[in-house]
C-alpha cells in the first residue's frame, strides 16, 4: 500500500487551491478552473487560434534569485500573446504548466501568478487552469494560449507578394539588458491593423529580425531587399554594443531577437494610408518602413553608400547533439 505524506498533500492542495481562487471569473469558461478540464464557450463566427511557448530557467531567462519570478510569469504569457499578435487574433483563454523546483518551488509560483495576472487583464484573456508539478531541477513553464479571429482573416507567413512593402513596429537588438523580460505584446496594434487593412503575411520577432524576415520571406517564396539606415535600432542595441559585445547596434538589431515587434508585409498603398492613421492611434509605438519584398529568394541589404551585401539570417535556435539511434520499444 503507498503512503502518502500528509504535510506533502497540503502543500501541494493548498497551492492548487490559491492559484484558482486567485483566477476571476470569465464568461468564456462555461466551466471554469478546478474541474479536470475547462470548457469554453467559442466566440460565435470565428475560427480559434492556438499557440504554445515553453520558458526554461537558465535558457530564456537567468537563475533564480537573479531573476524576478514575477517577470517569468510575466513573459511566459506575453510571449504567447506575441503568437497571437503575429497572427491578427484577439486572445481569449490560456492555460499555464508549470514544473517547479522544489527548493522555494511553492515562493515562485506565487510570485509568477503575481506577475501573469496584471498582464492577463491588460490584454483581457482568461487563465482557465492547467497543471503543477515539482522536480529537483530547475523551473520550466508552458503557456498555451487561445484566441480567435473571423474567418480568412487569420494573418500568415506565406502571403507576402513581390512589391509589397516590409513594415515594422518599435525597434530591435539588445533586449538582453533587460526588455526581453518586460516587452509589451502588440495584440492592440495587430487588432487594430486587422480591422482596418489588409495585411498580406505577418510574423514577430522572437528569435531575431533577419532570421525571422527569412521565415516569413522563405513561407512566401519571396525575398527582401532591405534599407540598412532604415533599420530601427534599439538604444539598448547601441548600449550593449558601448559595454564591448563585439558586435555593431546595427548587427545586435537584426540578431539579438526576443524583441517581439511585428513584421509585416503589405501593398505600399495600404502601408502608406496606414502609416498616416496609426500614428493617431498608437502614438507611443513606431512604424517603420525597412525595405521591400522581391521575386528573388534571401535577403539583400543596402549599404548608405548604395552598396548591397547578402544577409545571412541571424538568430536564436535551440540546438541539439546526435548520439546515434533513439530506440524505443512499447513490448
């Protein structure tokens, strides 16, 4: 017969029970967290939109105590908001797994619903539950976020046509000092811009503004010809590049990633028109015009000299190692 130890059980209840009670009611949940799954009510007449990132200590964010809890929680979810940004949807629903380390594993977790729950409300999607767990190693959280979009109007990768203007938001390179951890998702903007014109192919820039251009670009059988004095380089990329990182703000901007801006590629028409109102309607956030889509495959830069260079696609990938065969056997 297993025993189980009692002050274990209360621990692990007593966290479960304030996490849901700490969650709000939403309409959207016809049954809400508690249950051994939630039921949501979709939105009449509109398709659902499903994304999922997975955050690892010592990987996407320093260990802890150098890190703020709160900022972990904070970022697992924007990032997935990100996801729907890139994708023109409007975010409804999130669940949260988290693994947390044993050693001040019960501290952690509160701290990160301290920091999710704020930017949930911002952005209006509901935590419907999920799941906890605790191991002798470092913290992992996945966050797998839900949203929706009307029919045929979900932005993709693949739609960018030769012409076509490449336009972006805010400014990249050097989030490391710190704006990986406290970046502003563009669900507003991408719902405005959805709502008003049409965008012919979308992406953020998670991993890096030339190797996600490449993506996008590759999606649509297309390639890019880039103004490098156009390019919105981030002070934190002049910054990082003052403290001697070897690198240009210029070569930190297309690189670094964890910028989490929009690309967009659209008709110059629609870009220009635009332009012209998005400035009214989100004053504090930048667009910039950085070059244009073309029929030849990779990415062209132009020099201020009129020179042009090939860019390499340049950015954050999870690597791995081979050692032979994975077998695996179910007799």
């Amino acid at each position: 017969m297993f025993e189980f130890s009692r002050s274990f059980l209360t621990v692990e209840s007593s966290f479960v029970a304030k996490l849901i009670s700490s969650l709000p009611p939403d309409i959207r949940l016809e049954v809400p967290a508690g249950d051994d799954a939630a039921v949501v009510r979709p939105p009449a007449m509109r398709r659902t939109v499903i994304t999922v990132d997975m955050l690892m200590e010592g990987t996407d964010f320093l260990p802890f105590p150098a890190t703020d809890p709160k900022a972990v929680g904070y970022k697992a979810l924007a990032v997935n908001l990100s996801d729907l940004a890139a994708m023109g949807a409007r975010p409804e629903v999130a669940v949260v797994a988290v693994a947390l380390p044993i050693k001040h594993g019960r501290t952690i977790g509160d701290e990160m619903l301290e920091g999710m729950l704020p930017l949930a409300k911002q952005f209006n999607i509901a935590i419907a539950g999920g799941d906890t767990n605790s191991w002798d190693n470092l913290l992992v959280v996945s966050v797998t976020a839900i949203g929706s979009v009307e029919p045929g109007k979900a932005w993709r990768r693949d739609g960018a046509v030769p012409g076509d203007v490449i336009l972006v938001t805010g400014a990249f390179g050097g989030s490391i000092l710190g704006r990986h951890l406290c970046f502003l998702p563009r669900c507003n903007e991408a719902l405005a811009m959805t709502a008003r014109w049409e965008i012919h192919a979308a992406i953020d820039s998670s991993d890096g503004l030339s190797l996600d251009l490449f993506r996008m670009m590759s999606a649509s059988n297309t390639g890019a010809r880039l103004e490098c004095d156009r390019i919105p380089i981030h002070e934190d990329a002049r910054i990082y590049a003052q403290q001697g990182s070897g690198q240009t703000p210029l070569e930190h901007a297309f690189g670094d990633g964890e910028d989490f801006e929009l690309i967009l590629a659209l008709d110059p028409q629609v870009a220009s028109d635009l332009i012209n109102e998005f400035k009214h309607l989100f004053p504090e956030t930048p667009l910039s015009v950085i070059g244009t889509v073309t029929a030849t495959p990779g990415i062209v830069c132009v020099l201020p000299n009129g020179d042009m260079r090939q860019l390499e696609p340049r950015g954050y990938q999870h690597l791995f190692t081979s050692n032979g065969s994975l077998k695996t056997s179910c007799d």
